[in-house]
C-alpha cells in the first residue's frame, strides 16, 4: 500500500474514531442530563401534589377522583397512593407510548426515570404516600433528536477535516513526488535539482537529494574536463589552439568517407617567410600571430556547417567543412590574415589559398593532392592569392535545385527508394544491429545520401525522407527475421518538425513489436544545436519501445553533462577519434574515458569508422560496445521496389 493510500487511511481512521467516540460521550452525557431532569420532576411533582393532598381531608373516593384527574393528563407512567403501612390505595399505570425514535436506540441508550415520592400528613399525623413516575418519551425524543444532529455536526466536521487533509497530502505529495522523480532520475543516470520544499523536514530530504545530485554531477563534470584535456592534447596543435595534422586526416577520412553526408570543401593555405618573420620578431611574436591566425580559422569553422579547422604544420593550415560555395569564405580568410600579418611586420608577407570540393566516393589521397596543387599554384605569382582545383565530381557535373527537387519528389512518388545495411558488431563479431542508409535511384542509377541530402535539406524534404528510411527499415524488419535490429539517422532539421514527429509516432505505434527493434539516431551537433527539439521528439516516438542515440559523438565533449537529461540508449563515436587510434595513445584514453562516463550513465557506446584490424584490437580493450566501419563489412542493400 503506499505512503499517500496509509496517510489517508489513517486520516479517516482518525476521524471516525473520533467522531464515534465524540458522539458515544455526547450521547451519554445527554441521557445522564436527561435521567437527572426526570428524577427533579419526579421528586417536585410528588412533592406539589402530597402538599395538595395534605391540605384536603378528602375521602377515599374523591382521592381516586383527583388522582384519576392528574392521570387522564397524559404526562406520567405511573401515579401510585398508599397508606402508611405501605397497602395500595390507588395505582394507575399507563400503556407503552409510541414514538419516532427507534427501539434499538431505546434499547441502547435507556432512560430510567427514577420515581418521585412525598408523605400525605395532615398535621404530625402521616395520611399515606404519593409515588409518581413522568412520562419518559419526550426525553428519548430530546436525546434522540440531539444525536441526529451530532452526527450531522461530526460528519460535516469529518468533511472539513477530509478536505484539509487533502490540501495537506498535496502539500506535502508535491515534494515528495519530485524526491521521487529525482530518485528514480539518478537511477536512470539522470542528475536533476529539485525545487526546495517549504515543508522543514521534507526540506532536510530535498537538500540532501540536491547534495547528492550536485556532487555526482561535479564527478561527472571533473571526469569530463580530465577527458576534454586529454582530447586537446591529443589531437590539438599547442600553439594555434586548432587540431593537429593526424586529428585533421582522421576527420579528412571520416567526411569524405560518409555516404549519407552532404558534399562540402577543403580549404589550405601557406604563409610565406615565416622563419624570416620569426628571425625578425622572435618566437613569441610569432606564436601570437599564428595564435590569432587560429582564431580566425576556428571562428569561420564554427560559423560554417561541421567546420573544422587544422593546422598542418609549420606554415600550412587546412579548413574543412559540409559546404560547396567556398568562394566568400576564402575571401574572407586571405582579407583577415593579410590584415595581421601588415600588422606585425613590414617584411613582404603572401599567404596562398587553394580550395576545392569533394562529394562521397572521392579519395582522401586525391583531393589533398588537387587542393595542394591550387595552393602551389597560387604560390607561383608570388603574392597573395587564391586557387580553385580542378573539379572533383566523379559521375556527373552538379544539377541545379530545381532539377534536383523534382528529382528527389518524383523518387519518393514512385518508391524509387532503399537501403543501404552496415553491419554493426561486437568484438566476437556478433552483430548487435544494423545501420541503414538511404538510397534514391534518378535515371536508373542509385544515388548515396550525401548526393541528395544537401538539396532536401534546403527544400524542407528531410522529414519526408526520414519517413521513407524508417517505413523501409520496419519493412526489411518484418520481412527478414535473420536480421537484428536497425539504426536509421534522422536529420537534425526533421526532428524540428513537429508534423515529422507526429507521422513517425503514428507510424511507430503502428506497428508496435516491429518498432521495439528499431534504433532511431540523430547526429551529435544538431542534438545539441535544438535540444529542446529533441526533448520533443523523445516525448513523441519514446513510449513506441524504439532505441534513441546519438552518431558522430566526441566532437563537443565539453557538452556531455546535457547528456544526462536526454534519456538516450546509446551513443557513436565518432570516427575521427577512431581513425589510427591504434598508434595514438592519447585518444586511446580519450575513447576509453568516455566509454567509462557512458556506461555509468547506463548507455552502450560504439565506434564508427573501423578501417583495420589494428584499430579493431585496440577497441577490444576500450570499453566499446560494438564497432562499425570498413573494416567490419560492405554494405547490403535492401529489395527495392
């Protein structure tokens, strides 16, 4: 039974208890009140009536006269006369009355009216005595009517009570339901404050709750900055505050190795004389300069979409990021370092930009190589300036948004649309699910993600491939036992949608056992970029049993105490972290730590981007739950229709 069901049994328990007991004593203290009302009558009526007889010498007929006369009144029981030797003269004795009041409130409350007595004399000599008994009916009348109305009295007093108790067990279930709540949040590796109650020893409890909740999150807060250091060190250059070269080509691989990303570009450039700035104005002047260069670098990185920012050795620095209209940005960039550098030094200073974009498919070899041929051939004219590569489309030149809608509009109408499966393992090579990417086939050829999604996501069209991959991927789960669970990546921009929510939540519950085998991911910056957005979209599609996580996770650390509220199953990390962890001591422990932090929060967590065997045994002793990339197995597609 639980506390608020005792508290009220204990209220009522109480009341009728002491409504009973209030009732039983106002009951008895009525009928002595009334006993002793009838004995005075009694005694005063004997009294008045020996005293009217005494003052008469009246004869035997003419006493049965008077005492016939006061009997006939209807207010006594009994009128009795004897002679002093105690013989009955007269005695009349009246037949049971009835009233309203029922017998077993007679039978339980009984009123004994004690008789009155009172001596006959005339002078000193005694005549006989008078013994007189009232009627008792009016007094259970009295009593009985005062217990009706004790019980009206008690059982409004028992509502009074019962509505006071309830405003109090508000009072106090309010608190205590939020203790409750922030209990039952630790448990779940959630850590939430709860407001204070105004109540002093429920307030002890909320303190001590908050307490509790404030130190493990500053355990999980110190874990966190020991890991976000180690992460920096790691993979960032000490001087320009950007990532170094071997974090660079990891996340180099991971883009242009992503099937369902959009196309974007490489930005490089050169400082030219920089060790002859550095002979000129020291070491330390030369550390600002290249200090601010990587201010600018990580400003412009921060403002573009997944923008990162290199630096790849002593004069070449790299800008990367989802975005294929480069040309503003590196005109910016030639603007504001040529702006620092004629403030630090006279000495003739070119910087040398070269730019080029890649799409899905192309080699990670191939494009450094392209954009560092612009780069070189900015160099020839020996002043600032910047370069194009050549184009590095593979199959086709870009079509143009128009073409594109209709493209991607007519794929959906005629379900010209699949999947891609990745498999995901563990390290005895059990696979734990499958991740499953969109395919849209125009003009008979099958297109990856990365070559549509660009587009959808600035028609609004997400939300209706979301729907399409997850209608596909319930499909393959029904149609095909062999294969386990599936993750399918929603777009930032979808779960936005509240539309969006609202289909996939019918289309969820529609199919409800199918759906317990789904995984649902959203990409880590456009969690944290709209959390609010996704705290819907959990509330929406979280009660159809569905597995919510995060892919390409590691790229905002510092954020990982938002974490805790989310409610997610599992995490990805992502694979620029992975890539030639093997022979990186540093994210090693960077990878190792937050698989630590992940698993006290009750969460699995996995690695993307496996590209050798070398990094798949390094994983094993990782505290990964499960790997996926290259290295692990190529893609199966799903039946088309």
């Amino acid at each position: 039974m639980s506390m608020y069901r005792q508290l009220w049994l204990a209220i009522i328990l109480s009341t009728l208890l002491a409504s009973i007991g209030s009732l039983l004593a106002s009951t008895l203290s009525s009928r002595a009140y009334l006993n002793e009302q009838l004995r005075m009558k009694n005694a005063d009526n004997a009294t008045v009536l020996a005293l009217s007889l005494s003052q008469k010498n009246i004869d035997a007929i003419e006493l049965e006269l008077v005492i016939a006369a006061l009997f006939d009144s209807g207010h006594y029981t009994s009128i009795s006369v004897s002679d002093p030797a105690g013989k009955e003269i007269i005695r009349r004795v009246a037949a049971t009355e009835k009233n309203d009041v029922p017998d077993w409130f007679i039978r339980s409350f009984p009123i004994q009216s004690a008789p009155g007595q009172a001596q006959i004399s005339s002078g000193w000599k005694q005549l006989g005595t008078v013994s007189l008994v009232t009627q008792s009916s009016f007094a259970y009348q009295t009593l009985w009517q005062s217990t009706k109305e004790m019980i009206a009295t008690l059982a409004l007093s028992g509502l009074i009570a019962g509505y006071l108790g309830t405003l109090i067990l508000r009072r106090l279930r309010k608190p205590l339901r939020a203790v409750i709540e922030q209990a039952s949040a630790m448990s779940e590796r959630r850590f939430i404050v709860a407001p204070e109650s105004k109540v002093p020893e429920l307030r002890q409890l909320s303190t001590a709750m908050n307490s509790t909740v404030g130190l493990l999150k500053s355990m999980f807060a110190e874990e966190a900055e020991r890991l976000e250091a180690l992460r920096r060190q790691a993979n960032t250059d000490p001087v320009s505050g950007l990532a170094n070269r071997s974090h660079f080509m990891g996340q180099l691989h991971v883009m242009v190795e992503a099937e369902e990303a959009p196309p974007g570009s490489l930005i490089m450039l050169r400082l030219s004389h920089l060790a002859e700035i550095n002979k000129q104005l020291g070491r330390n002047k030369v550390d600002a300069l290249l200090k601010k260069i990587g201010s600018l670098l990580n400003t412009q990185a921060n403002a573009l979409p997944e923008g990162f920012a290199a630096r790849l050795n002593g004069t070449d620095f790299a800008l990367l990021f989802r975005q294929t209209e480069a040309d503003t940005v590196t005109s910016t960039l030639l603007e504001s370092i040529c702006k620092e550098l004629t403030e630090i030094t006279d000495n003739p200073t070119a910087v040398f930009i070269g730019f080029g974009e890649f799409e899905f498919g192309i080699a990670p070899g191939a494009l450094l190589s392209q954009v560092d041929g612009a780069v070189a051939a900015a160099e020839i004219g020996g002043i600032s300036d910047i370069r194009k590569a050549a184009p590095l489309n593979i199959e086709q030149a870009p079509k143009s948004s128009d073409e594109w809608s209709k493209l991607i509009q007519r794929a959906l109408e005629q379900q010209w649309v699949k999947l891609a499966l990745f498999p995901v393992v563990d390290f005895d090579g059990k696979r734990i699910h499958t991740e499953a990417a969109l395919r849209l086939m125009f003009g008979g050829e099958w297109f990856p993600a990365g070559r549509f999604l660009p587009i959808a996501e600035r028609l609004g069209l997400t939300d209706k491939l979301d729907l399409a991959a997850v209608n596909l991927a319930l499909d393959e789960l029904a149609r095909n036992s062999e294969v386990n669970d599936i993750a399918v990546n929603l777009s930032a921009q979808s779960i936005q949608n509240a539309s969006f929510r609202e289909q996939l939540r019918a289309l969820l519950l529609s199919r409800p056992a199918i759906s317990k085998r789904l995984w649902l991911e959203v990409p880590e910056n456009g969690v944290f970029a709209n959390l609010d957005a996704f705290r819907s979209f959990h509330a929406d599609v979280g009660s159809s049993g569905c597995k919510l996580g995060l892919e390409h996770f590691g790229r905002q650390f510092d954020k990982i105490n938002l974490l805790h509220d989310l409610k997610l199953d599992y995490v990805k990390v992502d694979g620029g972290f992975i890539r030639g962890i093997d022979i990186n001591d540093a994210n090693q422990a960077f990878v190792k730590g937050i698989g630590s932090i992940v698993h006290r929060m009750g969460l699995q967590i996995f690695a993307e981007g496996v590209s050798s065997a070398a990094e798949l045994t390094t994983l094993s002793g990782l505290s990964i739950n499960g790997v996926t990339g290259p290295a692990i197995g190529l893609a199966t597609d799903t039946q088309s229709n």
